[in-house]
C-alpha cells in the first residue's frame, strides 16, 4: 500500500468526492481528510491510501488537476511521526 498526500483541496470538497475522484484508480484502503482541531473546520489537505501501483497511476493523473478552481497536488506522503502537542 502507499499513502498519496493530497493537497490544495477546496474547503468546500465532501470525502464523497474525493472518493469519487480517487476510485477509478482502484479500492482505497483508506481516506483522511484533516479538520482542524479546535473549530472542526476541513483545512484543505488529507491522504489516500491505494495499492502501490494505483497509487502511482492515480499521482501522475490527479496532480495539477483543476478542482474547484484549485489545482491538486499529489505526492507520495511521508511517514513522519505525530508531533506531540503540549498545550497547557
């Protein structure tokens, strides 16, 4: 499996329709559409998860791809570990 970042998503965009957008390709494994932590507001960005060469095919189509008016970008996401947050 590879974990695809997809960015510069309208704030406007449901997970319906990035599903939409990404099953042509294949299953998906997984959906994240990252919201805000305290107004719950979507802040544009999330991570798809396809077989590795669906994910691939489904980059190199979906990168720069007008939506909304907003060109997507597509990258292979890295794996970084979660920041801890220390608020007190």
């Amino acid at each position: 499996m590879k974990k695809l970042y997809v960015g510069n998503i309208p704030f406007t965009t449901t997970e319906e329709e990035i599903k939409a957008l990404f099953e042509p390709f294949g299953p998906i494994e997984s959906l994240n559409l990252i919201h805000d932590r305290d107004t719950g507001r979507f802040r544009g960005f999330g991570f798809v998860e396809l077989e590795d060469d669906k994910a691939e095919k489904a980059r190199a189509e979906l990168d720069g791809k007008d939506i909304g008016g907003r060109m997507l970008r597509v990258n292979e996401a890295d794996d970084r570990p979660r920041k801890r947050d220390y608020r007190w």
